[in-house]
C-alpha cells in the first residue's frame, strides 16, 4: 500500500523518466547532510539499467500539487545469495520539508517493502535456509542527522558500525612508500590499472572484502557499471600483481568534478583499496595506495578522498592515518536483524 501524509498530494512508484527528478531530491539532501560532496546522477541513472531492482515495485515517490517529486524511498535488495539477504533502504526528502513526517510515511513504506523483498527471496531458496543464513534490513546516516537515525531506530534498526570520511592534501606531493624487498624478490609488482583486468579485479576485490563488515560479493553486472562509468579512472588506479598477472593488491580511483566546488579543491575519490587475503600484512596496502596518490598528485589533483570503517578488521583507519589522511565526516549503519 502506498502511504498517506496530510501535506503529500499522490504518491506513486518510480520509472526511468524520473531519474532527475529524484536526483534532484538527492542533491538538495546532500547539500545540508554533507556539503563537501553530492550523489552523481549517475548513481542514480544506473539503478533502473540493473536486473535486480524493479523500481515500479522497489521505490516510493511523494508528489506535491504540481506533480513535484519531494520525496522518495527506495528499498534494494542485494542479489548475491551467498549465506545473507541483505536490503538497503535508502531516500530523501526535500530540506524545506523535513521534520513534517515525510520521511516517516516513506520509511513505513521502505520498511514494509523491505521485508517482502526478504520474503520473497527467503521463499525461492532452495530447500530450507539453515543457521548459517541471515537476513537484515540496513540504513546509511550522516552521524550529524540525528533527524535519519532516529527514524530508523524507531523502527528497530540499531547502530552497528562507524565511517570516516578521509582526506589527503596532495599539494606538497605524495608519500612515497615502494613495495617491500620480499614482495618485489617473489616477483610482485605495481602497475597501472587496464581493461583487460576488469573482471580479475572484481574477484579479487570480493576476497580482499570477504571478511569485511557489510560487505556482498560484486556482481558482474554492477561492476561492469562501476569500471565502464565516466567516473572511474584507470590510469590514477594502480594494482599489485603477482609474477603470473594475478591481482594480489588494488586501489582505485575515480574523479568527479562536480565535487570540486563542494569540497573547494580539485580532488579524486579512492573507490576501493583491498588486498586479497593471501597476500595480507606483507606491506603491499600502503606500497598501492601511495603509487595511486602519486598518479593522482601527477595528475595535478589536489586532494584524495575515501571513505574508510573505523573497526576494519585489517586497521585501515590507522594505515591511511599514516599516509597523510585526515578523517574528516563520519556515517553510521543502522540494521534491523530478521
């Protein structure tokens, strides 16, 4: 059922030609939740291409009486099958509207969705899921909106897990940090990310990440959208490779200049940084991510950006604190375990 609110005209699903629409819902969000940088369009855009979301049945979107998109609720449900179901519910509400109940008459809906997507999935498992299976619900919030967390810890949901928001000032030039002696002696080496090495680097970034927490195996469809987009940079990516090709280290970068204005500085975002679990605490992290903030330096950037977990089991919060980054913002995950 879709919902009801007093100061909401129609409510509806959502369809391709509304993609600016709700970007548009996005950005002005973004801008108060974390000015420093706002959500691409593209990120947007891709979600309707994907096999797995059905936005006809998976977002929500509230209407004014122009027919003005002023919020909107989506609920995602991941498609690996590998042990856990896993939904994202994510949305926004026009800033000039919050603390109306908007977001709450659309979290009802996200919510309620989210367990019939898991449902649903639950339902065509093969044979009866066991102990090893779990099911959660999982929101993202800004620490500072406090507005985001507690409607979702109204319904249940529970802070599990911090994010900080990192940065590197490239001005001065980057760290310069090489592969260690027995590293480059068993024949490891560093080298620029190519497009044959796409579907290499998505299995390697599924083992590096496979212990880590909240995180599900990329689907080739997904990463295809990820290495192919405008964003992604392959020539500031740089990856360690064994003596035989085999990706044992990443680190990859994109560039959105749209974020320039925002965060005051030319800057590349570092996308994902991972060592696959058989080559881990054999100094390869630190030797990559510096080659990657060395090309993004050459490349006349001035900042890089990541995003890091402060509980990582690997402590990369403290590997890229002695490379130069500063935490800056910081997210919360809220889950609701079902």
């Amino acid at each position: 059922m879709l919902p009801r609110h007093p100061e909401v005209a129609s409510w509806r699903t959502a369809t391709a030609d509304d993609i600016d629409a709700v970007h548009a819902v996005m950005v002005a969000a973004d801008r108060v939740d974390h000015p420093t940088w706002t959500t691409p369009r593209d990120d947007v855009a891709d979600t309707f291409d994907l096999a797995h979301i059905d936005h006809s049945r998976d977002t929500v979107l509230a209407l004014d009486a122009e027919s003005t998109v002023i919020a909107f609720g989506s609920s995602f449900l991941h498609p690996s099958r590998e042990g856990a179901l896993n939904v994202h519910l994510s949305g926004a509400v026009l800033p000039m509207l919050w603390r109306r109940g908007i977001g709450s008459a659309v979290f009802g809906w996200q919510y309620a969705r989210g367990l019939e997507q898991l449902a649903e999935a639950a339902g065509a498992l093969p044979g009866v899921p066991g102990e090893d299976w779990s099911a959660q619900l999982r929101v993202y919030a800004e620490e500072s909106n406090r507005g985001n967390q507690r409607l979702a810890e109204s319904a249940g949901l529970a802070a599990e897990r911090w994010f900080a928001t990192m940065l590197r000032d490239l001005t001065d030039g980057a760290p310069e940090v090489s592969l260690p002696a027995a590293a480059q002696e068993s024949g490891l080496r560093i080298v620029a990310y190519t497009h044959d090495r796409d579907d290499d680097a998505r299995l390697a970034r599924n083992d590096a990440f496979r212990d880590h927490w909240g995180s599900l195996p990329s689907q080739p469809e997904s990463w295809a959208k990820f290495v192919g987009g405008e964003f992604f940079r392959p020539d500031l990516s740089r990856l360690v490779v064994e003596a035989d090709g085999t990706i044992a280290a990443f680190c990859l970068a994109s560039v959105n200049e749209e974020d320039w204005a925002s965060l005051g500085a030319s800057n590349s975002y570092i996308d994902l940084i991972g060592v696959v679990r058989a080559r881990r605490r054999q100094g390869l992290a630190p030797a990559v991510v510096a080659a990657t903030l060395r090309a993004i330096a050459d490349a006349g950037l001035q900042k890089a950006v990541l995003d890091v977990d402060t509980a990582s089991p690997t402590g990369a919060d403290a590997l890229y604190e002695g490379l130069g980054f500063v935490a800056d913002e910081r997210s919360v995950a809220l889950v609701a375990h079902i």
